[in-house]
C-alpha cells in the first residue's frame, strides 16, 4: 500500500511523513473504559510478540517517555544502540537516554508535527541502515488509548533484514530458486536496487537481471 509523502521542517533525509489511517480530527481511540499501566504490561509482555511476530512495539506518552515495550521491540532496541536490554517501566520513569537515538528523534518530529500539521495526524517512518548491512523500519504515530487519557505515541520496529531472510527462505524452497538466485532475491525483498545487488554480490548488473527474469519466471510457473 503506497502512501503520499510530505516534507518536516528540519527533516532528515531518509525520514518520511505518511498519511494516518487514523481519524483526520481526532486520533484513534482504543475501545476501553479503564485501561490500566498493569494491562498494558500484561498486553506488551504476552500478547503483542503472538500477534506481530517480526514486530516490535514500544508506547510513550506525550513528551517521548518510555512507558511499555514488547519483548521484540527491547531485543531491536538493543541492535541498535548496542546497550543493555531496555525494560519497561511506570509513566515518567524511564529517562530517554534509555531510548535509541532513532527512535528519540522519530518522537520528537512526532511531536512537532502536532505545530506542523495541527488537527492531522500523520505517521513518520525512518529507515535505518545498520553498519552490519542489516535494515530496520521504525514507524510512529499518536493513538489514544481512552477518550480519558492522553495521547500516546505508538512505535512500532521491524527487522527488514530478518524479514527479507525468512521470506526468501520459504520461496527459495518453494520455487526451487538456486542459492545464488535466492541470495538475489533476499537482498531484491530488503529494498536493495538492481545495481545494489550487484555489488552487494559482486555480479554484474545484467547477471543480476537474468537472475531476477529467472526468479520472476519460477515464481509465475509454480503459482500457476
């Protein structure tokens, strides 16, 4: 699903804006008459790594503060700042330099979109290019939790990379693409251009394109 992009002052480069699929007045509201620190706990410990396996999910509130992470979400957080496990903690009691820098500067142009765009709400997205050539995505956007409460900040991470791998796995063996297709394939699910791959494998761009009609072709045979 494609979606239009618009420009932040004092907006990094890779960062994009993306329209919410959220009210245009008023941000989403979560169905709940009371929904207590403790059943956020429970839902972000238990529940959210079975419904989103390759995603992680963090909560702030309205300044950024750390509220809630699932597990996935403190195991991506730990690639990319290289610390200790992050845990997640009472409102206002977790300090941001326990946040990945990526993730701070999502939430502070997150909330200075509410200056920027006033009464839109809007989704931010930066992809990060780790040193290790590995890919992570993360997403924010404002939610409320109750018509009670104020409004929280969604974060939501994912290993492109790890994503790619599994997906490539599967349709290497569904399709019975060679290693050296599969290795395309992989870094073609990651996002990476024709000429990327090439020199991520050190292939020529043409070899690059004969793998891909190859693969393109085993994928349209076997789902015939």
């Amino acid at each position: 699903m494609s979606h239009a992009t618009t420009s932040v002052k004092q907006q990094p480069p890779n960062l994009v804006v993306l329209p919410s699929l959220a009210s245009p007045v008023e941000p989403e509201v979560l169905p709940s008459d009371a929904i207590t620190a403790d059943y956020l706990a429970i839902v972000f410990e238990t529940v959210l790594g079975r419904i989103f396996p390759s995603q992680g999910l963090m909560l702030l509130d309205s300044q950024g503060r750390l509220l809630q992470s699932s597990p996935k979400a403190r195991l991506l957080c730990k690639t990319l700042q290289g610390a200790p496990d992050i845990a997640s903690g009472k409102q206002g009691r977790q300090p941001n330099d326990q946040l990945p820098r990526e993730i701070e500067k999502l939430a502070d142009y997150l909330i200075e979109s509410r200056q920027l765009f006033p009464g839109q709400p809007v989704q931010l997205q930066d992809d990060i290019f780790r040193s290790d050539k590995t890919r992570m995505q993360i997403q924010a956007e404002w939610i409320a939790l109750d018509a009670q409460q104020a409004s929280h900040i969604v974060v939501t991470l994912e290993d492109l990379t790890e994503v790619a791998h599994q997906r490539a796995l599967f349709d290497a063996f569904r399709y019975r693409l060679t290693p050296r297709e599969a290795e395309v394939w992989e870094l073609y699910l990651q996002g990476f251009s024709y000429r990327q791959i090439g020199k991520a494998l050190f292939i020529t761009i043409n070899t690059v394109k004969r793998h891909m009609k190859s693969i393109h072709v085993k994928r349209t045979f076997r789902a015939d």
